[in-house]
C-alpha cells in the first residue's frame, strides 16, 4: 500500500474521538484507508458483512468507540423504525440532523432503492499537510 499522509491524521484523529468518518467518491481508497487500522470492519456493502451483524451492529459501532468504523450505513427504501432509531442515534452521537445524513438514494445490484446515508467529514488537517509535492 502506498503510504498516505492522511493515514496518520486519522490516526490521530482517532486516538481522539470516539469515531471518524471516512467519506469521498466510489474508488477513492476509503475502503485501504480503513481495512489496516486496529479493531472490526465492517463494509456494509457485502452481503455477507450485512447479514453477519444483527439489528444492534450500530449499537456496537457506537459503544465500542475508538475500535470500530462505520464508512456508511445503507436502509432499504422502506426503512423500518428500528432503521430510523440507530439512524436518529448516529446523528446525535456525530452532531447532525437525521436529514442531512441521508444524502442520497441509488439502485441496488438486485434494482431495489437504497437510501444511503454518509456521515460528516471529521478530520481536521492543516491545509498545507496535504498539499502536492512540489515538483
């Protein structure tokens, strides 16, 4: 893996705070970002990853703290209420309005409607730490 400079401020971040975000574009390495830090990961993406957690998977995110990731969280279009109530709990443990985290809504492989919801940016960095190299 090809070192990056934000690795270490997650890290820190991290080390911090009780959880961290990774967000950004489909292919944008959030996924290698996430894979190599200590603790679970869990991509909500895979199948099996989905059916492995039962309904109180965000409950463990939220309460284990600094050793787990959450990248997103995925309802179905028709989401029940103990969707809505881990959603309502992932807002106020990040500081936002359920509204703001469902961003946005996509078909599924199977053509089924996901909402998915990204949560907050929580990285703070010096603008000149992630600067191009002067060449």
């Amino acid at each position: 893996m090809i070192a990056r400079r934000i690795s270490q401020a997650i890290q820190r971040r991290l080390a911090a705070d009780r959880a961290v975000a990774l967000i950004g574009p489909r292919q944008s390495g959030k996924t290698t970002l996430a894979k190599p830090l200590p603790g679970s990961y869990f991509d909500l993406e895979q199948e099996a990853d989905r059916l492995g957690l039962d309904l109180q998977w965000i409950d463990l995110l939220l309460d284990s703290g600094k050793e787990r990731w959450a990248v997103g969280i995925q309802l179905t279009s028709h989401p029940g209420e103990n969707d809505m109530n881990r959603l309502s709990r992932v807002a106020q443990t990040v500081g936002a309005s359920r509204s703001f985290l469902v961003s946005q809504t996509r078909e599924s492989a199977e053509g089924k409607g996901r909402a998915w919801c990204n949560l907050p940016w929580l990285i703070e960095w010096p603008e000149q730490e992630f600067a191009h190299p002067k060449r």
